[in-house]
C-alpha cells in the first residue's frame, strides 16, 4: 500500500485550504492583526506554497523509502 499523496487527496487539501485563504483576512482581524490587501496576498501566497512544499516533500520522503524498500 503506497503513502504517496494521490490527486485526489491533493485536492481535499486544496479543497480545505481555499476556505482558509479566503477567511484569512478575517482571522488576521480577530486576533487583533490589520492586513493590507498587499499583506494579505503576501500571507496567502506564503501559507499555499508552505502547504504545497509540505505535500511535494512528503512525496518525495515517501518515494524514496519505497524505493529503498523495494532494493531499488
């Protein structure tokens, strides 16, 4: 059974981080923090490559142990 990340568990992800970017704003305001709309799209920006850069490295990491597990 392979760990790898499949497309469709790649959009569940993207699926449940597009509320998070759209509410982001609104989240930054009840802790107290005032963005700017160029502030916003910088945090945005960062959370999705942050998030994408997880996914990407997971596969990797998991590719590789299979690859050593199977000798190769």
């Amino acid at each position: 059974m392979s760990r790898r990340i499949t497309r469709g568990g790649l959009l569940v992800i993207l699926a449940f981080l597009v509320p998070v970017v759209v509410e982001l704003r609104t989240i930054a305001g009840f802790l107290g923090f005032d963005l700017s709309p160029i502030q916003y799209l910088a945090v945005a920006a960062a959370l999705v490559l942050v998030v994408l850069g997880g996914v990407g490295f997971w596969n990797l990491r998991v590719g590789n142990e299979e690859a050593n597990a199977e000798g190769i």
